[in-house]
C-alpha cells in the first residue's frame, strides 16, 4: 500500500512537473509567435514606407519633366506667333503679305 501511495505521489509529482514543462514552453512559444509577427509587421511596415517614398520620387520626376516639357514647348509656340500671325493673315486676305 505504501509503495502505490509512493508511486501515486511520484506519477502526481512528474505530472506537476510536467504541467509546468508545458506552460514554460508554451508561453516560451507565444513570445517567439509574437516576436516573429512583430518582425513581420515592421518588416512590412519599412517596404510600404520605401514604397511610398520611391512613388513620391517618382511622382516628382515626372512633375519635373511635365514641367519641363510645358516649359520648351511654350517657348516653342511663342517663338512661332508671328510665323502664325502672318499665316493665318494670308490665308484671311487670301495673298501672300509680302
């Protein structure tokens, strides 16, 4: 009798010990769980902000450019006014002004 008590004690013992086992490790994995999403999140997080600044950039480039262009081809049609001043002239009185 005393020896299944011992034993009953012993296997209640190891079944603590065991229960404690599991706990630690579980609560160990749910800090890794958690630490991996977090990693995850601002590993994200950092290729949206480096998106974000590279469409900005891009966006500027092409502002700049449009800008540009606008600029050129302004300069090009005021250039040509009285190309097309005497243009549409001629063809009003329908002969040349020269």
């Amino acid at each position: 009798m005393r020896e299944a008590v011992t034993v009953k004690a012993e296997a209640e013992s190891m079944d603590e010990q065991y229960q404690t086992r599991l706990a630690t490790s579980r609560a160990e994995a749910r800090q890794r769980v958690d630490a991996i999403y977090k990693d995850a999140e601002d590993q994200a997080r950092s290729v949206v902000e480096a998106a974000q600044k590279e469409a900005e950039q891009s966006i500027a480039n092409v502002r700049a450019s449009l800008s540009e262009d606008i600029q050129r081809t302004r300069q090009s049609l005021e250039a040509q006014v009285g190309q097309f001043a005497d243009e549409i002239s001629e063809k009003l009185l329908e002969r040349p002004l020269s």
